[in-house]
C-alpha cells in the first residue's frame, strides 16, 4: 500500500500541471480537487485517529497508487477530456489497426439475428455501430438490438450524436444508458445474449465485480467478450513497443488532442492491466466456461480478445 506521501506528490504535480498549462490540462482540475480533498480530509481524520490513512484500501491510477474511492472520479475526468477526440486518437495512436480489431472482434462473437447486445464502456458507439451493421449486412436483420453502457456522460453524448446520422437513430434497435459496470443494477438477470466490453476493463476500479456482473445479466448461452491492450511477449517488439507508448503516444495525445496527461495515463493503465492468462484465469473464476487459452492475441499481443460463456 502506498503511503501518504504518494498521494501528496500525485496532488502536487496535478496541481503544477494546472498551472503551468491551464489550457491543456483545464480537465485536470478534477484530479487536483479530489486528491486535495483526500489529504484534507486525511489530515482531519489523524487528528483523532493516525491509523486511518493506512486502514484504506487503494487500487492504481496508471503508475500512481491512489484510494479506491477517489480512482472513479479520476478515470471519470480522463474520459470527459478525450471524448470528443477518442475516435481520432485511436486512429493515430494505432494507425487505423484498432478498426481491424474491432472488425475481427465483431466477427469472432458473430451476432444472430435477434441478438440483444450490452455493450458496457461502449460509450462513443464504436462497437454498437459495427455490431447492427453486422446483423444487418450478414443477416438482413433489424431486430438485434444494442444497450450502449458507460459510466462517462460525455462519451455516451458522442455516441448518440454519432446514431443521430445513422438508420438506427429513433429506433429500438439502439439505446443509451449511464452507470457504473461494477453494478448493472438496472439490467435484469439472465436478460442478455451478449455482453462486450472493448478498451474499457482496465479501467475500472474492481475487475472482479465487472465480471461477475456480467456473468448474472447474460442468459444461459450467453457470451462475454473483451477486447483489451495487453502483454507482448517477445522481447525486441516489446521494447518497441514500449518506446512508442510512452515517447510517442502521449505526444500524440498533445498534438491532436491538447492533452498529453490523458493518455499518458492511458499507457500506463495498459501496463497495469493483468497479462492474458492472468485475466483468462479471473473469466473463469467468475463462472464463465472458456475454450482453449480463452484469449486470441492481436498483432503480437498489443491486444488480445477474451471470451467466456456462461453455460
């Protein structure tokens, strides 16, 4: 567990980040508001008792070790300020691969007509959008239907504005809700046939609970699919690998999108994020039957699709 000290630190650079570069980093005020409340009320709380600080339980915000309860409000602010560039920094970030991707990805859960979709941290449409296409183009379907799930308002406004210019605007086929992955409470048990997670389990706080919530809303049958960053094995490409993330990427991340600090911590969030038989080995645990490995890896690994059923 980290100590105090670490989260003093993690405040003062949010802090000298705001105001060094206010325009660039104006989303991060959040990060600074947070952690200068959880110091605060730290210093409260060890006038009276000093053990409390070493009592909490803390979880990773990219390298950073912070509360568990601070880490939703932080991931939180991360997502408002990419939004509206999310799309086009997956883009560059990867060169168009992440499309192909998430075309592969779209193809291995190959939808049957009538499929009713959660998609949880879909927020921006991506994967909605190729899943009707999907049923749509292979089926002549237009009865599958799609629950876009996200905790982030500002990515599910992207999302709706993206259908607004699609045959499924105003339709049932499509629909939006907010929330938090680790309690779907609004989403009936046993009432979906597929539950796809893409580039979002990383970033929540208990990924155990994420899981489990969606081994209890899928139908017998049904399948969880995940689309995640994740370990590359060979050495030389990992080093590569490694370069381009953390020298290029959040770069990038200044360029396109005036926010360097964004996805800097997304890098990191990539580093911390199980390997893939680690988090093959927590699919099970929470009851789902894999086949296989349980994961197919993407270009040598930077990515790897996971899929678990609940039979």
């Amino acid at each position: 567990m980290a100590s105090r000290t670490a989260l003093q630190q993690l405040s003062r650079r949010a802090t000298a980040l705001a105001t060094l570069a206010p325009s660039r980093t104006a989303g991060f005020s959040t990060m600074t508001k947070v952690l200068h409340q959880h110091n605060t009320n730290s210093n409260s709380s060890n006038n009276s008792n000093k053990d409390t600080s070493s009592n909490q339980a803390e979880t990773h915000f990219g390298f950073q070790n912070v509360p568990e309860n601070m880490k939703e409000a932080l991931v939180k602010q991360v997502f408002a300020n990419v939004a509206s560039k999310y799309d086009i920094m997956n883009d560059v970030m990867s060169g168009g691969v992440h499309r192909l991707w998430k075309d592969h990805f779209m193809r291995t859960l190959a939808p049957t007509p009538g499929t009713k979709l959660l998609d949880v941290a879909g927020g921006t449409g991506d994967i909605a959008m190729r899943f009707l296409d999907y049923c749509k183009e292979t089926h002549g379907d237009n009865t599958a239907s799609v629950t876009v799930f996200d905790i982030n308002p500002n990515m599910l406004e992207v999302g709706k504005e993206r259908f607004t210019k699609t045959p499924y605007h105003n339709t049932q086929q499509v629909s939006f809700m907010e929330g938090n992955a680790e309690n779907l409470e609004h989403i009936p048990d046993n009432s979906m046939d597929a539950y796809t997670i893409a580039f979002g389990i990383r970033n929540c706080t208990h990924v155990d609970r994420v899981l489990k919530e969606a081994y209890r809303v899928l139908k017998p049958g049904g399948r969880f699919m995940c689309l995640e960053f994740s370990k590359v094995e060979n050495p030389v490409i990992s080093k590569v690998y490694d370069v381009f993330s953390f020298d290029v990427i959040p770069t990038m991340g200044q360029i396109v999108a005036n926010d360097r600090d964004s996805y800097q911590y997304l890098v990191e969030s990539i580093r911390k994020f199980p390997p893939q038989k680690e988090f093959a080995k927590m699919i099970k645990d929470a009851g789902f039957t894999v086949m296989g490995q349980g994961y197919e890896d993407l270009t040598f690994g930077v990515a790897a699709i996971h899929s678990g059923f609940k039979l």
